[in-house]
C-alpha cells in the first residue's frame, strides 16, 4: 500500500494491530483461542514506531505481550491467528499460544511468559552479533515491572561491560498486573540504566507514533554505527485488563480519569476520518487470516513433543 507521508504509513500499522486485537476480543468468547491474551490495546505506537527503522535481519526479544511487536516486525497475520488457535499451521505450529509468538524469519526471535526472561536472550544475540561480526542491531523490549528482575540487572551490565550492539526498549505502562510503579520502585528506571554507563532517552507520549519513530531510528542509527549498547524509555498506557479481553476499571488499582486521560491523546480514537479510510482494507486481512485459522489442520498426536526443547 502506498502511503502520502510517513505519519499515515505509521497510523496504518498501529491501527491494523488494534483491530486485530479487538478481532481477538470478538473472538475470545467461542473459546476457539486457545491461549490467555495480554492485549497491547493502548501500547501500538510504541512497537509500530520502534520496529519501522528495523531491518528484517534485526533481531528482536519481547515479552509474552507480543501481539504488536510480533506484527510491526512483519510477522504473518495467518500464522498468529492460527497459532492463536492452536493450528499445525500457526507460527509455533500451534504449540505456542499468544505468550510465546515467534517469527525467525522476520527477526521475531522469540516471546516469554516468564518476566525479563527474553532479556538474557537478546544480550546472547547481540554477543553472537558482535563476536561473528554481523552488522544487526539486537532490540530487547520489555516492562517496567521487568526492570525489578535480576536477569534484567545482570543484562544491562554484561551489554554495557561489554559493549553490545543492543537497544534495551522499556515499555513502561506503568503497571505490573495490579501493582502501580510509584508502589515498586525506589528508583526511576532511566537514572538506574544510567548507572550502568548506558546512554538513555525518555519519552513521556507512546502515542506520539511518528516522535518514537524519530527518537528510535537516531538511536538504532547510533548503535548500528557504534556497535554500543543504548537504552529507551517509553511512556504508554494499557487500556484492557492484564490478560485477557475485557475491561478492568472495576478493579479499583487505577482511575478511569487516567484511563481517559490517555484515550484523549490516541490518534487511533481522535483521527477518526484515517480510521475510516483504513479500517475496511485491514479488516479484509483479517477476515482471511482468522479464516485460514478455523479451516487449518490440528497438529497431529505425533508432533506433540517435535519442535520441543
Ligand atoms: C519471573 C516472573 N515473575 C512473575 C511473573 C508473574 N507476572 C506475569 S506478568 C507480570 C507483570 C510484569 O509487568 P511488566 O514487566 O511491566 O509488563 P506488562 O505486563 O505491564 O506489559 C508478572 C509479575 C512471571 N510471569 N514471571
Ligand atoms: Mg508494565
């Protein structure tokens, strides 16, 4: 699809991971996905904005919230939805469920249930990268309650010691499940990756698709050219509940006035005449994605343990 500027090539991608996943809420009830969702409704800026000045051969690691990294990376949408029905044909031959997408081909090197546990990882990839002397650039992206986890710690001083072609992305939402950040941590999480000698940017509007963009692609520049390690934080915000479909403001752990203030700032909701203009072209990918997912094969009784470490 041709685009006239870079703001409506961007909007395109976000809004087609919104309505993928507000497909997935549709679907949730026929309980013909097979897996719990953690929905990035709210949060698709951050993945389309970052992943736009990737190449296919960057590798990127993200958390089990991965619907949106999984597509801006170029993911194939028949194969997520298959997979999130639990399809021979889905992108972990339907064994991995929403949690643990993964698109090697596109450079989507794996997703994890376990917190911070896909940091380790990309800091692997990115000693591969600089060791075997490919010029990727490695992107780890994860939370801001992953950043209380040691491995996420051990990662940041083994990349800046030494000196990997990595950018640590934390998606900050502000929450881990219930529990609000200012309830967690004693120290704001840009100063603390500081600490480590990484240079860091921060970013206080995830909705502001084209300035991720901007900010991501000098830094992704930087470390292609320096081959060092560089750290970004991003401010977002997620609309539904932890995992799964639904709403959640009758929790009680946030304000709907929050919840608002954020809906108020997101193009997706505001510039309305883009949506209309969009919508119908995604939502015939997706008819044919979720398509392909109901007539797909099961995976055989045979292949239960193939492709299982
Ligand atoms: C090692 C580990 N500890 C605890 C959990 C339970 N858990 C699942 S998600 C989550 C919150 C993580 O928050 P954050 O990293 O901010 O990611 P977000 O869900 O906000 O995207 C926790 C504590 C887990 N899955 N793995
Ligand atoms: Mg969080």
């Amino acid at each position: 699809m041709k685009f006239p500027g870079i703001y409506e090539e961007l909007f395109y991608k976000a809004l087609r991971i919104r309505l993928v996943e507000e497909r997935i809420i549709e679907l949730y009830p026929s309980d013909k996905i097979q897996s719990p969702v953690h929905l990035s409704i709210g949060q698709e800026a951050v993945a389309v904005g970052a992943c736009q000045s990737l190449k296919q051969t960057d590798l990127l690691f993200c958390s089990y919230r991965s619907h949106a990294f999984y597509l801006a990376k170029g993911g194939h949408l028949r194969e997520m939805f298959a997979e999130l029905y639990g399809k021979a044909t889905g992108c972990g031959h339907g064994k991995a469920g929403s949690m643990h997408l993964a698109a090697p081909e596109v450079g989507l090197m794996g997703s994890s249930a376990v917190v911070a546990s896909t940091i380790p990882h990309a800091v692997g990839a990115a000693l591969a990268a600089e060791r075997l002397k490919k010029p990727q650039v490695i992107v780890a992206v994860f939370g801001d309650g992953a950043t209380e986890e040691g491995a996420y710690h051990e990662s940041l001083n083994f990349a800046a010691l030494h000196k990997l072609p990595i950018v640590l992305l934390c998606e900050n939402n502000g929450l881990a499940v219930h529990s609000k950040l200012e309830a967690r941590q004693a120290y704001r999480i840009t100063d603390q990756a500081k600490s480590y000698g990484l240079p860091v940017a921060y970013l206080a509007d995830g909705h502001d698709v084209v300035k991720v963009h901007e900010v991501f692609s000098g830094i992704v520049g930087e470390v292609r050219r320096s081959r060092c390690p560089h750290f970004v934080e991003i401010r977002t915000c997620r609309y539904k509940e932890h995992v799964g479909p639904d709403e959640d403001s009758h929790a009680g752990y946030r304000s709907v006035e929050e919840l608002q203030a954020w809906k108020s700032k997101d193009p997706l909701i505001l510039n309305q005449e883009l949506v209309a203009q969009y919508r119908p072209v995604i939502l015939q990918e997706i008819d044919d994605a979720v398509e392909f997912a109901e007539r797909s094969p099961w995976p055989e009784r045979s292949e239960l343990l193939s492709d299982v470490v």
